[in-house]
C-alpha cells in the first residue's frame, strides 16, 4: 500500500467522519419531531438504495434466515436513530453525540454477553473510569435537558447491541444490501410504533404522512444522500487502504465534530458549563485509550463495514 494511498484514505476517512457529525446538526435544524424526521431518513434512504439493481440481487441471494435477522437487527438501528434525535429535541447537538460515545464501552461489556467472548477486566476499569466525565457532564448541562441525556444513553447502549449483532453476522450478505434490508425493516418498524407513540413516549412522537415543509425537506435529503449514502460509500474506498485501527480512531473524533460544530453554528457553547466540557474530555479520553488498548498493532481491514451506513457511533474496528 503507497503513502499516497494512505494519505488520500486518511482525508477521506475525516471528511466522512466530518460529514457524520453534521447529522447531529441537520437533526437539530430539522423542526420534525424526532419520529418522522427518521422515517423520513430512513425512507429516502431505502428509495435510493431501491435503484440499485446490486441490491436487488443480493437480497435475492440471500437466505431467509439470514434476511429477518439483519430485520430484527434494522428494528434496533431504528431505534437507535428514534432516540439519538430524540435526544438533540430534549437537549442540543452536543450533549446527544457526547452521549454517543458512551457507546464504546458500553460495546465492551455488552459484546461479551452476546457473543460469548472472554470478558476483559481492562474494559471494566475503563467504564469506572469514565463514571467521572458521565458526572460531570450531567452536572454541566441545565436540568431540563437532563431526559436528553437518558434518551441519548439509551441510543448509545443500542448502538453497542445491534454493532454487537451486525459483527456476528459480519459475512451474511453485501453491506449495501445489508443496509437496505436494516433500513427497511427499521422504517417500518417506525411505521407501526407511530400509533403508540403518543403514548410510550409523546416527546418523539409525529405524524409520517404528512409532507414536511421545503426547507425541512431540503436538509433531510441532505442528511440521507450527503451525510449517510456518500460518506458510506466513500468510506468504503477508504477502508481500503487503512487499518482497523486507524480507521476507529479517526471515527471517535465524530463527537467532537459534532460538539465544534454545534458551538460554532448555534453557539450551544452558551448553553452548556465548562463542566460538561470537562466531562467530554474524560469520557473521550477513556474512548480513545479504549481504542489504543484493544487496537494497537492490527493491522486487519475492518471486516463489518454496512455499520457505517446505520450509526452515528462507528464501530468499525472490533
């Protein structure tokens, strides 16, 4: 592999994890409730996927088995993506990918349980040691955004069950193919919760079908095609020519991304104390130390990449 080559896949690798953190953004910009803002995400996304006759063909040759467990599994990313913008609507942009990142080792104590794997006492010492940076940023926030963090934790936590399920499954099927099924699963997954909605959680709730206004459609085609559909597919060009390991750690700098972005956009940096800033900075450092621990020295090519189609939170080197 040429230094070139690596050099244009690390570009490439940060302008997708760049585009990532604009999702929080648009999630923000869009006024939908969180419920309709990702049916319609996920909608525009399976439609474009729907044009590929890739896809098609791939679906076909899949086994059934193997199609209702990546469906069962697109429920969970649905839900993951309800509660993920349910969190930017209860609080901002920022503490919903600060609570993303939690995702990491929450994914390392949960894949242990699912997978049977030997557990590691080092990924029990680093959960302690992010309980401070958790602390901190829960004090660093006002109280009325205090349900956007328990949405946002809960988006985490599955973000680390279906990573876990989607790596089991790693050689079931073609990613975008893969995507395609998960997401459609998960849009109609949306479709039947919607009743239900208003009751089990009102602050997500909206109605589907009802055509959002042309600037919201505007930034959700933007946020299915420029921030979903191009940065999966250029990173899977990227990939290419990038270990597991620097590839993960390029994609934990989506939280702080999306923090920048939302300080410099909407200046939530007036909303949030240096506490919470403080807590970012435990929490992303256990996240890295994470990465520098479980990843130093693989060299392998990450072997689940359809994750980078469904999550905000990256887990592409397991």
């Amino acid at each position: 592999m040429s230094d070139a080559n690596t050099t244009r896949a690390l570009w490439q690798i940060h302008l997708c994890v760049l585009l990532w953190g604009f999702t929080a953004i648009l999630g923000k910009l869009i006024t939908l409730p969180a419920l309709p803002l990702v049916w319609w995400r996920m909608l525009i996304v399976i439609v474009a996927l729907a044009l590929l006759p890739r896809v098609w063909r791939g679906i076909r040759a899949m086994p059934a088995r193997t199609r209702w467990a990546y469906a069962g599994i697109g429920a969970l990313v649905a839900l993951h993506w309800l509660t993920f913008y349910g969190a930017i609507k209860l609080s901002n942009a920022s503490v919903a990918a600060t609570c993303i990142a939690f995702a990491t080792p929450m994914t390392a104590l949960v894949e242990p349980l699912l997978t049977r794997q030997k557990f590691q006492p080092r990924d029990l010492l680093l959960g302690v040691a992010s309980l401070p940076g958790i602390w901190l940023v829960v004090g660093g926030v006002p109280a009325g955004m205090h349900a956007g963090i328990v949405a946002g934790v809960a988006s985490a936590l599955l973000v680390a069950l279906f990573g876990t399920l989607n790596k089991r499954m790693v050689d079931g099927g073609d990613p975008l193919t893969v995507t395609a099924l998960e997401l459609g699963a998960g849009t109609l997954t949306l479709t039947l919760l919607a009743p239900l909605m208003p009751v089990l959680v009102p602050a997500f709730a909206g109605p589907l079908l009802v055509l959002p206004s042309a600037i919201d459609g505007f930034w959700l085609v933007l946020l299915a095609l420029a921030c979903t559909l191009f940065p999966f597919a250029l990173c899977l060009v990227a990939l290419r020519h990038l270990s597991a390991f620097t590839a993960q750690l390029s994609v934990n700098l989506e939280p702080i991304y999306a923090i920048v972005l939302a300080a410099v956009i909407f200046g939530e940096q007036q909303e949030l104390s240096p506490k919470f800033y403080l807590g970012v900075a435990i929490i992303l450092g256990v996240v890295f130390a994470q990465g520098l621990l479980a990843g130093r020295g693989k060299q392998q090519h990450p072997e689940h990449a359809e994750l980078l189609g469904v999550s905000e939170s990256k887990q592409v080197a397991d």
